[in-house]
C-alpha cells in the first residue's frame, strides 16, 4: 500500500489485523537506519539555513569574497579517501567478511582524523594571512561552515571509535556491522555536505 | 542485516529492568518515568514563568502601587516569561511529557526505540534549564531584549541582561534544542517503527498523529533556532557582523558593519512559527481523544483531522513572515505571506467544526476533563479567528505591536493549549497515577480557569483596538489612550491574579488525590485506545505485560451499532465484539488464531 | 448543562462588551479609511463565524448532554459536509484576504506627489528631516554621527545642506498632503506608530524602510515607539501636529538647515562672562553650586543639557507650580532673551574648572548601585557623566541634594509633565525606578560614588 492509499483509508472500515507481523507504514530496516536519515535530513536542515543566510548576507554591501587556499582540494582528497575506505570497510563486513577490515576501517578514521587536522592547518593559513573570522562575514561564514562541517565529522568519530574499541577488543564483524553501515552512509552524506560548502565557498 | 519485526523482536527484547530506586526515578529509562520527569520540569519552569507574568501584570494593572518592578525588571520579566512558556514549559509538556508518555502506550510497543537517548534528552533538557534559571542570578541579570531575542537591540548597552544574560539564554537554547532533537529522533522513529501488530497509520489515536507531526515539525524548525542562535553568539563573543550592521550604542560607534537584523528575524520566525504549531498540534490531537471519548462518539471526519494536522504542519513552513510585515522586509512578501497565512485557516476551521460534529448526536458525558476540552473550543475559535485578523496583512498594520497581539496569541497558544492540557491530565490521571481526583475541586477548577483566563484576553483584544502598545512598562501621558484603558488593565490584573491562584486547586488536587484518591478503574472512562488496556494500572515497566497487544480495529469504535458496550477496545477482534457483550472487556486479550 | 448556558452566555456577553466597549480605534487622521474598511469586514466575517460556532457548541452540549438510554450515534465522517464547510471556509477567507491584498498593494506603491520625509529613531528619541528647496534629502550614515551631527548626514553630500533637520521629538505635517515617511535608525529596531493613520513601519538600522499616509485631519497626535528598542521603548514618544498647509511652511521655515547647524556663530565668551555675573550670586563664581541657596552645581555639566534647561525655565516648563526654586530660576532665565545668550552663557560656563560637589546624601550604596545599573546607566552610562546621544546630564560629581530634590519632583509630577519637556516626560517614568526617597537617597549616594 503506498502512503498515500495509507492515509486515505478508511480505518473503520477495515477490521482485524492488517499487515501481518509489522503494520503498514512500517519502513521495513532497522530503527537505527530510519533515525539515522531523519537525523541526516535535520543535519541538512541545519547547513542549507547557514547557505541561505551565506546567500543573503552575501547581497549586502559589506562582503569581501575570501579566495579559499588551493589546500582545500587535498582536503577534499582526503575526505573521498575515508568515505572509499568506509565504503569498501562496510563491504567487508556485509559479506561478513574480515580480511582487509581492519585496514580499510582504521584507515577510513585516520584519513576522517587527517582531513580534520589538514582543515585547522588552512584555518591557521588564513589566520597568518589576516583573514580573521570578525574581519569580514565572507571568513566568519568560512570559519563557521567549515567548523560546523569538522563538528559532525568529529561526531561520527566519536560513534567510529566505539567501533573500534569493539573490534580491538575481539568483537565480531557482525558485532559492529550496523554500525559500519550507519557510518557509511553519515560519512557520504558528510563527503556530499563537504563538496556542496565547497563549491559555494569557491565560487562566490 | 535483516529486518526483524517488532513482534518477533520481542521475545528476546532486553528490557533495562531498574535494579535501584535511583534506576527506577531518576536515571530511568522508562518513557512513563521520562515523560513524568519531562513533565515534571516544565511545571516547574511554567510555574515561574506564571510567577513573572503575575509581576509585571501587577505593574501594568497598578502602576503607582506597585513599586518592585522597575523598568528593567519589567523586560526581563516579559522576556524570560514569553520564552519559558513558549519554548520551556509548553514544548517540553507536550512533547517531552505527553508524547514521551502517550507514544509507546498508544502504539502498544514496550518502551521508546532508544531508551538511553530518551533518558539523555530529559537530562540535557534538565541543563538548559538550569543555564536559563542561571541567569537570573548572573550580573545585569537575564536578558530583557523581548522573547524574540531581535538583534541588534539583545546585545546593545540600553537592554536589560545584555552581557551574561543574553550569552546564557542563547546557550540554554541551544542545549534545549539538542535535548529536543535527542527525543525527537525517539518520537519519529517509534511512531514509525515500533507500532504494535496491525496498528496502521490510520488506526493511531490523533494524539500520536499530533505529537509525530509536531516532532518532524520540531526537528526541522529548530534548526533554524540553533543556527540563529550559533550566529548571534559569534557576533556577540568573536565580532562578527552575520546580524549586526554599523550602530551606535550611547554614542560611540560599536565595531560592527553591514550585518542584517532581518536575517535574524526570518531564521528566528522560520522557527517560531512552526514552534506555534508544536504546540498546537499535539494539542489538537488531545484534545481529539479527550472529546470522542466523553461524547461517546469516535471523532467525526477522522481521515480529515490527520490531514488537516498534515496541511496545517505543512502549511507551517511557509507563513513565517507574517510575523514581520511591518519589520521593514520587502514589503512585497506580504501578498504571498498573508494569502498562506488565510489558506491555513481552512484546515484548521475544519478542526473545529469536526470537534463540534463529535459532539453532535453524541452521547456527552460532562466528566471534568470534557469541560476542560469544550472549554478550549471556545477559546480556540476566539484566538484563531483574532488570527485572521492578523494574518491579513494590511490589518496588521494598526495592530502589530499592541494589546491585540498578545490577546491573540495567548487565547490560541496559551489559554486553549493550556485548557487541553488540564483536560488530558485529568482524562488520563487515572491511568497514570492509578487513582481517581477529586471531580468537584477538578469542575471549580475549571470555571476560574476559563472564565478568568477569557476575562484576562477578551478585554487585551480592545487595548490593542485603541492602540495601546505592548511591551510598554507605563503607558504614560498619551492623548488617545482614556484614563478608562488604565481601569481595564487593573481589572485584567486582577483576574490574571485569580487565575493563577487557582492553579493551587489543581496541584492540590493532583496532588491529595495521588495520596488519598480512591482507587481507579483500568478504564474509567471506557476509552477504546490502547493505553487504558494495558494489564496494570498505573502501567509498569514494559507496559504490556508478557505480551505485546495486537490491534484489531482503529481507536474509535464507540457506540458502535450492534455492540453491547459503548466502546470496543483497539485490541478486540470483530469475533469477540458480540460475545463479549455481557462481560466487560478484558484487558489486552491475546490475539486469538482466527483473528489473524 | 451549565457548561452550555455559560457558553450561551460568554457569546453574549462578549457581544455586549464589544459595544458597550469605550476602548476602540482612534478615529482616523489619514486617508487609511481602506484599513478600516478590512478591518470592518474581517470584523463582521469573524463576529458571524464566533457566534454561529459558539452558538452552536453550546446548542450540542445542551442538546446532547448525557441522558439514561441515549446512545451516541455512530457517524464516522460525512464527506459531503466536510467538503462543503471547507468550501463555505474558503469563501469566507477569500472576502476577507482579496481586500486586504489590494489595499496593501496600494500600501507598498506611494503615490509620486508623495512628499519625503525622514524618521530617525535613535534611543530612545525621535528627530526629523525634511528635504530643502531641492527636495531631496541628503544620504546619511552612522559613520557621520555626532554630537552637532545627529543624523549622520553626509557634510559633503550637496543635497544635504538644505535639509531642515528637527532636532525635537515634535515634527509638523501638512494637512491633505500625501507623505512618504523614510525610516531610519542609527541603533536598534525602533517602530514608528501614530495611531490615528493606521500605518506603522519598523526602522531598521542599515536600511531604510518607508511607510505612507496622507493626513486628513487636523490635530495634534501622540508617536510611539511599538518595536521593543531597550529599557526605554517606552518613554520613546514624540508628537505630530498636523496643520494647514501655510501653519507648516512657517513652522517648516522657522527650523535650521543641517548647514546652518555645521556652522554656529562662535560663542561669544565674554559676552557669556558678562551675563553670567546674574548668575554667580547663586551658582557662585566657577558654577560650584551653592546648598543654602538651593543652587546646583553647574561647571562640569553637558553644555547641551545648560541650553535645553535655561529655554525650558523661559518657556515655563520648568519651574511651574510646586517648583518654588525652580521658578526663581524662570525670572533670570528670561533675563537672556536670544539663543546667542543662551549659546554664550552656556559657553562660558564650560570653561569652569569641573571639582566634585561636595557630597551631603548617604544611603545604602549598594542599593544604589542595583537600582542605577539596572535602569540609569543606559543613557546616564556607567560612570554617570551623560551623554547627548541619550539626553542624558550628567551626574556623577554634581551636587547630590540637587539630584534628590529633581527626583523627587519628577516623581511627585513638580518636573516633566510640561508638553514642551518630552526629555522631563521620559525621566517622570524612568524615575519610578526609585520607590522612595530612602532610595532615591541610595541612589544619590552611590553616584557619589562615581568620580
């Protein structure tokens, strides 16, 4: 039954038990899967009001645009390399596999680890440079995007640790694979979030 | 990984079962215990914003007299009141205490998808609370820059609370959003997963279709919230300009340039006004159940109740600047602002005229806390069609800013939510507590609350008629305001006064009968819904007993022809209703074979 | 039952409270008789809707009410009521919006006979500009703001030399002259509101705003600040005065262009020297102040401030009755009968050597501080000197017993009730700050404390 029949039946008129074990309107996958879009969909929410308010505060008079540091695109290099280990990480345990997990699963945190400290180093060329984040709203939104990108970047770590320690400790792949899953999709969804604050830093 | 339903998981569900009494009260995961606590708290911080409306309702009723209010006094008290209530007390009762509550029960499922979290959410909602309750006794005081919080004005010399107060305020904000968002997550998810066996969408009780729509609501407004918030704290502690342009504060120019005040306000409505249906619409839902159930009736066009809270939730996103018609905005969104603004009232009057159709042809039982809901539709129909006057944007123009404002907004945000949430304590009070309260001080209750409440706002309305200004600590030697408009206001203090007094009533109801009330039926009411079936009464931890319920009918199958009872509970399956017409129902009977 | 008859009554009750009710719009000054219009409709629209629902409820509560034997009638939804009620709704909204809409579009396109004006609103006060011969106003910018620059105009910008800049809360309109009022402000969110033409328009600092009316009766009505602006929003008052069109030129004419408030005849400090000699016999030699004659100290205070008091003293709103040292002042205030004298004195007093008053009030001082922080320092600032920008004298080193006696007047309405002291007016407010006099005492002596 799609949505829409859902929400135009008529409940009084069908009786018993509908939809066997799990009613309709049930997504059928795990709860965490469906916290984890909308908590995606809240994420985004949160970054297109700070575009909408980059885009506005851009038409006022004051603006300077700040020309990013060229590092920026290793950055972005880095972040596609732990989002392709993530991913290769996630096929491994699907397949419930375990040879190369723990390269590609470390690997894709300490590449997420790197391409945050790679993002303090620009902020710190910007700082030498004397684009400071009160000097103009072009740097505070810089600063601020990006800074708010590095946060959620540290919060799905903080999940990936968890992760880690379990597979330390001798947990078993399937132990952690929806973990490595959820993780999987945050870190495409931070990957797509970071092209998208790129692209609109660059060219504006 | 496989998908495994609900029913199946739950024989090998690990249930958190406390050990300890501070596992049992305090750091509990049960939502019964959560949505307790939640509720517990946002009393509590309703209570004080009540205690600051009854001191500045003073200064305006008796200017002389009154003479321990003063000016800044005067602002951070309307300040920390309008956000108290708004944000502390009614989001937080009805979604972190009634939806906590509610959900699980109504949907027959043990507990909330994320239990820990849900424990988080009432703790961090604990944090912003004492960051707000901080500020009271910080230097300068709490901020006094109006609930809106409107740049550039919060943070300037001439403010009350503009150095810690306002910092503090902001953080609270933000802390309570990440609070909200914690329980949200567990609202959604288990509306939508964790709904007991044949429990469709459509056979919810409209309180969960009103608490789940005002959650997706609450998650995506918020936001908007946390990043105005964020924005004004980098331009307050680092010297940015996002909201800040060139001012001058006492007569030197401050370092800021270019910034726009208005930005802030779009963010800050783009929350605010969904904020309005947060908590409205779980409201509505109630004070839906609470009316079919006293009227003996299922709630006339259910199909056209979910999808008035669907439109209304959806409608919500897209009015946010009526607020701002005379903010200076580019006068041209008022066409499309205000014709949003009027569309949105056809859903909701159809609310209305359904609640009153319930009524028709019922069977009404005026038990307490139907006067409570009857008592809303009064006032709702008052405030909501005040609304179309303000809606209507050149209307707005004489009166934005004055008495009609706050008269409108207090009857539909305020008063009627306030009626349906007296209403569903008492409607569901036995349930919860397992014991019944006192009907005669409940009814007392009741008639000061509403005739006092009504006596408070229907006069504010033509204050603001005359043009007398909000926000005005005195309003002084005026030529068009008559010495009569100064009477009004003394006698509308003084039944803000009575009103508030006889909110003791109700704790000592609430609370005598919690210790002396006589014992309670499961089902007192005869309620078709899934929480008055549960096996215990006050339900325990797990709430269902060894079994999870199975739902074999939608919630409002009352004085259904040919049934014996006036009710039959979700959970009777069509064979059972005729032979089961001479017994009471039993409670949470098991799914037998043939239903299925 | 009692529930349906006191809703039964609660209709009717608020009926006859509507028109029974003293407390209604204004009557109407300006040509918004189309608001009105809106409001009307949307008025008896709504009025219909509340009694009929109401009327209704209270018809089904009655009716029924719970009866031994009665079964409610099992009715799950009726789409073609629905349906119908949905469509009756939008008829009803559709004769109260297409309304509305028009006469906004008429709100957001001033006519182009609109004559320009400027509304500043700064904390907490209201000034005016009117365009010269030209007819354009000059651009402004808070970058320019000073003391003999209120508004920030432009100096190098030519079109605004002949802009007649009211420095005064009291601004002037010609009758059945269209108008479109430019709103500016300097530092936070002000709203300009007269109630009496319907139409009210934020001032946004860093933009301009415009609202506009075309005043069609003659009078004299109240501005208000209706956009919370800080601890003053609400003494921030002013007054317009709508006359006919030749009352407005003289008025219009009789008030300086921002070029002639650039260049000031230089004052003449002798001549101030000369004329203060009056005044030394109270105020003594260097404007120390003299207790047993009831004269304060004066050296040290804002010079501006000098000059607003003395015309306040000759055009008697200061030192009326009740204020018997006050109007000792009137007769040698009258003493100085042009500007320039006022300019001059006020001058040569700014010369004096500024040496704290000796301090005569003691109280708690810690009280004091609480009650001056939360509501004085805002325009008295922190360390009590004053500023113009706020109307605001100075305080801290000035004779204390001076303080107490002017607070104790504006609260017993001896000081500010005049109409020509809107600054008096604000401090007649602001003063409840102070209970009593064993504050106002507290108050006086932690500003001793300030110097």
């Amino acid at each position: 039954m799609s949505l829409i029949e859902q929400v135009t039946d008529k409940p009084w008129e069908r009786k018993g038990v509908i939809g066997g074990l799990s009613p309709e309107g049930t997504f059928k996958t795990q709860a965490e899967r469906v916290a984890l879009i909308f908590f995606l969909i809240i994420a985004s929410v949160v970054f297109s009001l700070f575009m909408v308010s980059y885009y506005i505060r851009m038409e006022l008079p004051d603006w300077e645009p700040l020309s990013e540091p060229a590092q920026l695109w290793f950055n972005t290099g880095l972040l596609v390399t732990s989002s392709i280990l993530f991913q290769w990480a996630r096929n491994i345990v699907v397949r419930n596999g375990k040879s190369n997990l723990y390269t590609s699963f470390f690997g894709a945190g300490i590449f997420a680890i790197l391409f945050i400290a790679a993002q303090l180093v620009s902020w710190s060329y910007l700082q030498a440079g004397g684009f400071y984040l009160s000097s103009n709203p072009a740097n505070a939104f810089y600063y601020l995007l990006t800074g708010l990108h590095a946060l959620h970047l540290v919060g799905g770590l903080w999940f990936w640790s968890k992760s880690a320690i379990r597979l330390v400790s001798g947990g078993e792949p399937k132990d952690i694979r929806l973990s490595i899953e959820l993780c999987t999709i945050y870190w495409h969804f931070l990957l797509l979030v970071w092209i998208v604050v790129f692209a609109v830093l660059s060219n504006t | 990984m496989a998908y495994v339903p609900l029913a199946d998981q739950d024989q090998e569900m690990e249930m958190h079962h406390p050990h300890t009494w501070v596992e049992k009260y305090v750091f509990s995961q049960d939502h019964k215990v959560i949505g307790v606590q939640y509720g517990g708290l946002a009393v509590f911080t309703g209570i004080i914003g009540l205690a600051l409306s009854l001191l500045f309702r003073l200064q305006l009723g008796f200017p002389e007299s009154v003479d321990f209010v003063d000016p800044n006094f005067y602002y951070q008290a309307v300040t920390m009141h309008g956000m108290i209530m708004v944000v502390y007390f009614l989001t937080a009762l009805f979604l972190g205490g009634f939806g906590n509550y509610m959900i699980p029960l109504m949907l027959g499922a043990r507990d909330m998808v994320f239990p820990f979290l849900n424990m988080m959410s009432v703790w961090t909602f604990l944090i912003s609370v004492v960051i707000l309750m901080a500020s009271f006794f910080v230097s300068g005081g709490p901020t006094g820059a109006g609930w809106t919080l409107y740049p550039p004005q919060t943070t300037m010399a001439g403010t009350p609370g503009h150095d810690a107060g306002i910092i503090l305020m902001l953080v609270s904000l933000a802390v309570f959003v990440v609070a909200f968002t914690m329980g949200g997550l567990n609202y959604v998810v288990t509306i939508l997963q964790y709904r007991c066996r044949g429990m469709t969408l459509m056979r919810m009780p409209l309180t969960v279709w009103g608490v789940f729509v005002a959650t997706v609501l609450g998650l995506f407004a918020f936001p908007a919230l946390l990043v105005a918030c964020i924005m004004m704290m980098f331009d307050t502690l680092l010297g940015t300009s996002f909201f800040m342009p060139a001012v001058i504060e006492a007569g030197s120019p401050l370092d800021y340039e270019g910034g726009s005040p208005i930005l802030f306000q779009h963010l800050f409505w783009f929350f605010g006004h969904p904020e309005v249906y947060i908590v409205a619409l779980p409201a509505f839902g109630l004070v839906s159940d609470v009316l079919s159930v006293h009227a003996r009736k299922n709630i006339f066009g259910y199909r056209m109740m979910v999808w008035a809270i669907i439109a209304i939730g959806g409608l919500s996103f897209i009015v946010w600047a009526h607020h701002m018609y005379v903010s200076g905005m580019n006068p041209y969104f008022g066409f499309f602002f205000a014709t949003t603004t009027l569309i949105i009232a056809v859903p909701t009057a159809l609310k209305v005229y359904n609640w009153i159709f319930t009524l028709w042809e019922g069977d009404i039982r005026l038990n307490s806390p139907m006067y409570f809901a009857i008592g809303f539709i009064f006032t709702f129909i008052h405030g909501g069609l005040t609304g179309l006057f303000l809606g209507n944007v050149v209307i707005d123009l004489p009166l934005s800013d004055t008495y009609f404002v706050v008269a409108h907004f207090h009857l539909v945000m305020g008063v009627s939510p306030i009626l349906v949430l007296f209403a569903a304590i008492y409607h569901w009070f036995p349930k919860i507590s397992g014991r019944m309260f006192n009907e005669k001080l409940a009814k007392v209750h009741f008639w000061l609350t509403f005739l006092g409440a009504y006596s408070v706002f229907l006069p504010l309305h033509y204050l603001g008629f005359l043009g007398v200004p909000r926000r005005y600590y005195a309003l002084g030697n005026t030529d068009f305001i008559p010495l009569s408009a100064q009477d009004l206001n003394s006698t509308v203090t003084v039944a803000a006064l009575i009103v508030a007094a006889s909110q003791i009533l109700f704790f000592v109801n609430i609370i005598g009968s919690l210790k002396w009330g006589k014992k309670a039926d499961p089902n007192p009411w005869g309620a078709a819904s899934l929480e008055w079936q549960t096996p215990d009464t006050p339900p325990v931890h797990g709430n269902w007993g060894d079994r999870l319920p199975t739902v074999y009918r939608w919630a409002y199958d009352y004085s259904v022809p040919g049934a014996a009872e006036d009710y039959i509970p979700q959970t009777v399956p069509e064979n059972e209703v005729l032979a089961a017409s001479n017994d009471n129902f039993e409670t949470n009977k098991n799914p037998s074979p043939a239903a299925i | 039952m009692t529930l349906a008859v006191v809703i039964f009554l609660l209709v009717v009750g608020s009926i006859i409270f509507h028109f029974a009710s003293p407390w209604w719009f204004t009557d109407i000054a300006s040509d918004w008789g189309s608001i009105d219009f809106t409001i009307n409709v949307t008025f008896w629209v709504t009025g219909f809707v509340f009694v009929a629902c109401n009327l209704f409820l209270a018809y089904c509560v009655w009716k029924f009410r719970h009866k031994e034997g009665h079964k409610a009638k099992y009715e799950p939804e009726n789409a073609k009521l629905e349906a119908g009620l949905s469509i009756f709704t939008t008829l009803g909204v559709v004769a109260m919006l297409a309304p509305g809409l028009f006469v906004w579009a008429t709100f957001v396109t001033p006519p182009s006979d609109a004559l320009e004006y400027e509304v500043l609103g700064t904390q907490w006060q209201w000034q005016f500009r009117y365009p010269g011969a030209d007819g354009l106003l000059g651009t402004a910018d808070t970058g320019f703001v000073s003391e003999s620059n209120p508004f920030g105009i432009n100096p190098e910008d030519p079109n605004g030399q002949d802009d007649v800049v009211v420095n005064d809360p009291q601004m002037h309109l010609a009758i059945n002259q269209p108008v479109k009022a430019l709103l500016r402000s300097n530092d936070v969110l002000h709203n300009y509101t007269v109630p009496q033409f319907r139409v009210k328009m934020d001032l946004v600092p860093g933009l301009v705003s415009y609202l506009w009316f075309d005043p069609t009766k003659e009078g004299t009505y109240d501005i208000m600040c209706q956009e919370l602006c800080g601890i003053g929003h609400f003494v921030m008052r002013g007054s317009v005065t709508v006359q006919s069109q030749e009352e407005f030129d003289t008025w219009l004419a009789s008030q300086p262009t921002f070029s002639e408030t650039q260049r000031p005849a230089p004052p003449d400090l002798s001549a101030g020297q000369a004329q203060y000699a009056t005044c030394a016999a109270c105020h003594g030699a260097n404007g120390e102040g003299n207790r047993a004659l009831n004269a304060p100290k004066i050296a040290g205070q804002q010079p501006w401030y000098i000059e607003r008091q003395l015309n306040h003293f000759k055009q008697g709103a200061r030192g009326g009755a009740g204020d018997t040292n006050g109007s000792q002042m009137t007769a040698f205030a009258s003493m100085l009968t042009t500007d320039e004298a006022v300019r001059n004195i006020s001058a040569y007093i700014a010369t004096f050597p500024d040496t704290p008053a000796a301090t005569t009030i003691a109280g708690d001082i810690d009280n004091g501080f609480d009650i001056y922080d939360r509501n004085c320092a805002a325009c008295h600032l922190d360390n009590g000197s004053g500023t113009w920008y706020t109307d605001a004298p100075k305080l801290s080193g000035m004779s204390d017993w001076y303080f107490v006696t002017q607070i104790s007047n504006f609260r017993a309405g001896i000081r500010g009730n005049h109409p020509y002291d809107d600054y008096g007016e604000q401090m007649v407010q602001m003063a409840t700050a102070m209970g009593d006099l064993e504050e106002i005492n507290d108050v006086a002596a932690y500003i001793n404390t300030l110097r």
